[in-house]
C-alpha cells in the first residue's frame, strides 16, 4: 500500500498510520486461541489483511473499530469461531 491510512484510536489515544503486521498479528494470534493449526492461522490473517486492505483502498481515515468490525467480518468465512474471539477481545480481556 502507498499512501498512508490515519487510523483514529478509541478514547483519548493518538492516531496512528495502519500497519499490517499489526492486523496480521491479531488475527493469527485469534485463530491460534482457537486451535487453528500454525499453517491456517497465518492463510487465515493473510487473506483478511488483504481484503482489509482493499476496502481502505479509498478510505484517507477510518477508526480502529471501522478495521475490527471488517476484519471480523472477513476472518468469519475462514474461521468463525476464531472471529468471534477476535471480535469479543476487548470484551474479554
């Protein structure tokens, strides 16, 4: 990706450009939660970043849940059960 996407954080935190291995690390570390094997988890993270990605192809600032709530999306045709986990995390923890 070559420009920069600002994402706006939740609370008073600052913003900060998207980053991919970001995404990627917590949607495998969410597949891995649920016994996904390593292989799965990491074909799983790539192919929701990428379709992440493309939906901010023309988007200059989105929020932080505008990237979970899509990401989620994405990572239930893969993996439901590891995407509720993903988008319960906040919940959870």
């Amino acid at each position: 990706m070559s420009k920069a996407i600002d994402i706006v954080k939740r609370g008073r935190r600052k913003h900060e450009q998207f980053d991919r291995q970001k995404l990627h690390r917590g949607v495998y570390a969410a597949c891995l939660s649920v016994r996904s094997h390593d292989g799965e988890a990491d074909q799983a993270a790539n192919r929701v970043c990428d379709a992440v990605l493309i939906w901010l192809d023309d988007k200059p600032k989105v929020t932080s849940q505008d990237i979970r709530r899509v990401a989620g999306r994405q990572l239930r045709r893969y993996n439901p059960e590891a995407a509720y986990m993903y988008e319960q995390h906040q919940n959870i923890i």
